[in-house]
C-alpha cells in the first residue's frame, strides 16, 4: 500500500526539486520511516541524514514533502497549516511543533527552533 503511494509522491519530488534548490535556507520535511516524517539534512540515496529536533536561524522556509498536511504550532498562538508540496516561512523566533494531520500516535513530532 505505502509503496503504490509512494510512486507518485517521488515524482512530485524530482519535479519540486529545481525550485527547491534555488533557495538556499529551504528545509524539507520528508516522508520517511519511522516516525511518518523528519526533517531531511541532506545526503544520497545511500546516505540520507534525517533529524525530528533542529534548531536554525531565521527566517526559515520549509517544504512540505510528507504524506498528508502539516500543523505548524510556534510562539504567541501561532497555528498553520501547510498542503503537500507547499511552503512555508517561519519569521518569528521561538519553538515550532511540527506535527501531520491525523498521524499516528507514535509518529514523530518535529521541534524546530528559530533563532
Ligand atoms: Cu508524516
């Protein structure tokens, strides 16, 4: 099942992926096992690096590259929601948690840190 679904995501990627690399401080929040999504720090296909805790200096974009939408909740009421394939700047400093519509239970919950 996860596979069939799998396809058309990884085309959405490669075709995001020009876009992507012409902003230097875009994250990418990818699909990835376990824990449903992480913050992608990089890497090949052999050597992919993967964090659920970062913190960055602002103004950070992030990119949408999980499985369903993500919840943004950060300083002073801040809740956002962000579409697959979406982006999103966080300007004001503080702690965000990252957190998909209707995850599991033990999916990550991503902390990210603007400084
Ligand atoms: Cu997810």
């Amino acid at each position: 099942m996860r596979k069939l679904l799998l396809v058309p995501f990884l085309a959405l990627l490669v075709a995001a992926a020009p876009a992507a690399a012409s902003q230097s401080k875009l994250l990418q929040i990818r699909m990835h096992d376990p824990g449903c999504h992480s913050f992608y720090l990089g890497g090949g296909s052999d050597h992919r690096q993967y964090a659920t805790t970062l913190v960055r200096s602002g103004p950070v974009t992030l990119a949408n590259y999980d499985e369903a939408a993500l919840v943004f909740r950060g300083p002073a009421g801040f809740v956002k929601h962000e579409q697959v394939g979406q982006k999103i700047t966080l300007t004001k400093k503080g702690v965000y948690q990252i957190t998909m519509v209707k995850q599991a239970p033990d999916d990550n919950h991503l902390k990210l840190t603007v400084k």
